[in-house]
C-alpha cells in the first residue's frame, strides 16, 4: 500500500493555489505518494471531507485561479474544550494519512504549527497569501498576481480621473501589511500611498495630492483596506470578528472614507473604486504559476525526507524548508527601507 499525503488549503482563496496543488501532487507521485484532497480547509478535517487527487484529475489546474479544493476560515482551535482538534486528529487516521499538506497564510500555518507542536502530527506547509505578509519566504504566491489586476485597475482610473480632472482613489486589500497597496501605488505611478503601518498623515496627503492636481489635473490615491485616517472613527470595537479574532473589513470602506476626507478639505471632486475580490480570482500569473508549483514539489519533498514541521519557502531565489513557527510567529510588514522609499516615490 503506498503512503497518502492530504492536501488542505484554508483562509482567502488566491491564485497560484492551484498549480501549488499540483505541483505537490506531481512530485508526491515521482516519490511514491498518494494524494487525496481534504476539502475546504480545516472544515474538511473536522468532518472527513475529502476528493480524489492525482495528475489526472489536477493536469490543467494549473491556468486556474482559485482552489479545486475549496476552502474556510474554520479554526479548530477556537472550541476550548479541544473536542475539534481531536475530531482532525481522528480523522488524520481515519484516512490512513501519513502526512499533512497545509497551503494557507498566518491562520492556516498557525493551525498547522500548534498540530505538529502539541501534537506530534506529521505537517508541512506552504505559504499562501496574496498579502505577501508571511515571514521567511521571500514572496507568497498571490500577492505578484493581485498586484498586477490592481496596477491595471489604476490605470483605468487614471485614465478616467485624467478625462474628468479629478482624484481617484482605488483601495486595494491588505488586512495587516500594505505590500499590496505600496507595489501598486509604485507600478502605477500614483501620487499618494496609504498603509497600515503607518497612519495617514492628513495634511501631507492633502498637499500631494493638490500639488498634483494643480499640474496634470488629476490625481491618483492608493489605499490599503486596513489603513487608517485619523480624522474619522473607525468604530473597530463593535466591528464583527472571523474565528481566528480578525476584523471582518469588507463594510470598512476606507476607500470611501479618503475619498470623502479628500473631496470635503480640497473641493477637488473625488471619485473611489474597490476592486476588492477581483484581486482574489482568475488565472494566476506566470510568477505565481511558477512559484505555486516550486512550493508545492518542495512540500513533497520535505514529507518525503521526514522534515515535519517545516514550511516550503523561496529563499534568495531557493527553493527550502523552514520552520514553521518562524513562518508563523511574526508577520513582515512594510519596513523602514520602504518607509524611505515611499519618501521618495511619493
């Protein structure tokens, strides 16, 4: 009988998420595995969820966008009695697995390095967020792909902002980190950039962006979704919460709100866009193909040599394994590198 390694991924869904599937489930074969999907995340553990995985059946999956698998923002640590931890750990044998392939960001790994911490359970993980937030690796898959339909959104509103003279403001996600929202402000030649990891500075903001106005009659503000303007509540305290205790930021509207603020304090007619889960779906660039199968046969591989624990990452430009828990226990966020070039740039 041979060996069968599951295949999860949970939280947000992105592209490159696809070609990671089959990129593991190639080599799980080279090596003498077989796959078998547990569907929907976490969700699937708990009840037992699983489909069929094999080259066959993931052969063209890789122009997809999306997960074949599904997904959930289910946490089974959130019951504090441990009943959903020992309903994944029961039906780990159940299924006979010998190894666990979890592809998801900070939760999703979170998850997977307490099962393998405090319950010796064989997993290995692949970093999936098109955030771009995960430590460790150099990118995430996802985020070259997010980037890019946000860089061509900017460019449309550009065009528009540039025929009717006024600013436009487009929001991008990026619930902790604004790597998104900086690489497209930079790609896209926008005038102003604002981050999570730094609060808006209103009356500099305001002067950029008259500045601009002034000598091309338009202009462009890129906003991350979680970014902040000090000038109006947030009212984040009532705000409802996902299982892993996350803000859920999809009534937020700090597009919205910037381009109010704008529009009140300069008289300049402002106009906001979200593309929002556009982000999220379709074909997945070639980046993001490329690397979501180079993770994907490096999962393979780290079940194969017995590296549980350990998370499939690019490493200046390499391909390896690298502890779980340093993956998971601090997120990157935009630095003071970027702070200095965001001085330059805008």
């Amino acid at each position: 009988m041979k060996k069968k390694i599951g295949i999860l991924t949970g939280g947000g869904d992105c592209p490159g998420l696809n070609p990671a599937i089959r990129g593991c489930v190639y080599a799980a074969e080279k090596y003498g595995y077989e796959c078998v999907g547990i569907t929907d995340g976490w969700k699937g553990l708990l009840e037992g969820t699983t489909t069929p995985l094999n080259r066959e059946v993931t052969e063209y999956i890789i122009a997809k966008g999306g997960t074949m698998l599904g997904s959930s923002r289910t946490n089974p640590f959130k019951k504090d009695d441990g009943s959903n931890v020992k309903k994944c750990l029961e039906t780990f044998k159940k299924l006979d697995l010998h190894a666990l392939v979890a592809m998801g960001g900070d939760d999703t790994l979170g998850v997977a390095t307490r099962l393998y911490r405090d319950h010796k359970l064989n997993v290995v993980g692949v970093p999936k967020t098109m955030d771009n937030d995960l430590s460790v690796t150099d990118y995430t898959f996802g985020f070259d792909t997010s980037v890019t339909r946000a860089i061509e959104a900017a460019q449309a509103l550009q065009d528009t902002g540039n025929s009717h003279h006024r600013v436009m403001v487009l929001e991008v996600m990026g619930r902790h980190a604004g790597w998104v929202a900086l690489y497209t402000g930079i790609a896209a030649a926008a005038d102003y950039v604002c981050i999570p990891e730094r609060k808006i500075d209103t009356a500099h903001m305001l002067a950029k962006i008259k500045a601009a106005h002034a000598r091309k009659r338009f202009a462009l503000v890129v906003t991350s979704e979680a970014a902040e303007l000090p000038e109006v509540g947030e009212g984040q305290s009532k705000r409802e919460v996902d299982q892993f205790g996350h803000a859920i930021l999809k009534d937020r509207g700090m597009g919205e709100r910037i381009a109010g603020f704008i529009e009140k304090e300069t008289g300049i007619e402002t106009r906001h866009a979200v593309i929002g889960h556009m982000q999220r779906g379709g074909a997945p660039t070639l980046f993001d193909r490329m690397l979501g199968t180079r993770v994907g046969m490096k999962a393979a591989e780290l079940v194969h040599t017995g590296q549980f624990g350990t998370m499939a990452a690019l490493v200046n430009n390499q391909y390896v394994g690298v502890p779980l828990e340093k993956a998971t226990g601090q997120l990157k966020i935009v630095n003071q590198e970027w702070f200095d070039v965001m001085e330059v740039m805008f």
